[in-house]
C-alpha cells in the first residue's frame, strides 16, 4: 500500500505494527554501528580522531535511545486501543517499501551513516543527500515513506476517536511512562526527558497525538529538518568523517 485510510481498529493496529517494525529495526541498525566504533588509540585512531569518534557514538547512540522511546510510544499507542505491543521484525537483512535502502547491519562508516542519513531525510530538505529511489510499491508493498505511515496513523486516531465507539479501552497503569524509566527530569539543551528519552501514556485522543507529533519532530517521519533531528545528527557525522579523511586519508 502507498496510502491507507483507517477505517476500523484492525487498519490502525495494522499500521502501528508496521511503525513498531520500522523503529525496532533502526534501532537494532544503529546500535550495531555505534558498537562497532573503535575506543581507543590502540586501536589505530590518534588522539584527536578518538575524540572525534567518541562524539559521533554518542550521537548514534541518542538516536538509538529515541528510536528505543519511539518504539515504546508506539508499543503505547497500541496498548491504549487495547492490542498487544508488537516487537516482531523481519529477519536482517530484508526490502523494505520506506526506502531504497535495505536494512541490514552493517560496522560503522561513511556508506552506513550516509544510508542512516536516508532513512532519516525529511519529506522536505535533504536534497542535496543522494539517497536509492523508493522501491516500486508492486515489488514491496507497503507505505511509501515514514512521513506518510505516521500521517495516516494520525488521522486514523482522528478519525476513530470521532465515532461512537470508545477507542481508547486501556489506561495509563497498563503502559511505560518516563516515571517507571526514570527518564522524567529536564536536561538542559535535550528536545526529551532525561537521556534524550521522553516517555508518555496514552489514555485520550490529545495524548495519542503528542506521542505521534514527538515521534515525527524528532526522527525519520519529520516533514522538514529540525535542529535536534536525527538526519541532522547523520548529516553532521557524514561532514566531519569527510573532513577527517581529507586530513588522514587512511582514517578508519
């Protein structure tokens, strides 16, 4: 599908699903490469290049941990409609309709963070970032962005909550919030609670629609590049790698 309009409840724990697939599998992606970053001069890298590294693993890993919080959003959302949290994805490496990309693990370095880069492009900016064409939805069915799966997940929320029928079945005691994580205090210059994590409930329409907007403001559904988004955290990593290796040519 390239579009979905939600109907039912089943449509919309369709969706979520997806989405929960999606930010498990960048989640596990991003890991992986922030674990095979080198950690110490020992290892080949001078003092300044471990520097460096040391500042880009802890950007991958702050995505990592968002992607972590996006997963328990969404794990959330589905709570709250009363279906069961899904933590199921497709064995690495494997197509995927979101991008031209396939998602696999891969060690850190530039052809991985650029392929992050993609995932998390904006539907408006990134233009300069040469990323695969979307693959045709009749070769890998499903959403044809991130953008346009979060979109169609909101207005089915909208959509429900306007019919007779409760939507919301399951409250705030049955799901994650930051209190239970510890992740509920401020942190000076961070866009989520503690750790870069900002964990909700979800028990009414307003609530639902503050998980998903948090979840497009921060990663790969966000329309445009914000400031503290993750395609600028990759971008960022991509500008500094290529100015090391103009500096250390065999930099690795």
């Amino acid at each position: 599908m390239t579009e979905q309009t939600v109907r039912t409840r089943a449509d919309l724990v369709s969706l979520l699903t997806t989405a929960a697939e999606v930010e498990h599998s960048l989640m596990v992606q991003y890991l992986f490469a922030a674990l095979t970053m080198k950690q110490g001069t020992d290892e080949g890298l001078t003092q300044q290049q471990l520097i460096r590294v040391t500042h880009w693993e802890k950007l991958v890993l702050a995505v990592a941990r968002q992607e972590m919080e996006h997963l328990g959003l969404v794990a959330n959302l589905l709570t709250a409609i009363g279906a069961a949290p899904s933590l199921a994805r497709p064995t690495f490496p494997y197509a995927t309709s979101l991008y031209g990309h396939v998602m696999e693990l891969t060690p850190f370095s530039q052809a991985t963070v650029h392929r992050f880069a993609c995932f998390e492009k904006p539907q408006d900016g990134g233009d300069d970032l040469l990323c695969p064409p979307t693959p045709d939805p009749s070769e890998v069915p499903g959403p044809a962005s991130v953008v346009a799966l979060y979109e169609a997940i909101r207005a089915g929320f909208v959509a429900l909550a306007a019919q007779p029928e409760p939507l919301f079945l399951v409250g705030a005691d049955h799901q994650l919030g930051g209190k239970a994580l510890g992740t509920d205090f401020p942190r000076v210059g961070a866009m989520g609670g503690g750790y870069d994590v900002f964990m909700s409930t979800v028990t009414d329409l307003p609530s639902a629609l503050a998980a998903i907007d948090l979840i497009i403001e921060q990663g790969e559904a966000a329309e445009v590049a914000g400031d503290e988004g993750h395609y600028v955290a990759f971008t960022t990593i991509l500008a500094e790698y290529a100015s090391l290796l103009a500096q250390y040519p065999s930099f690795e």
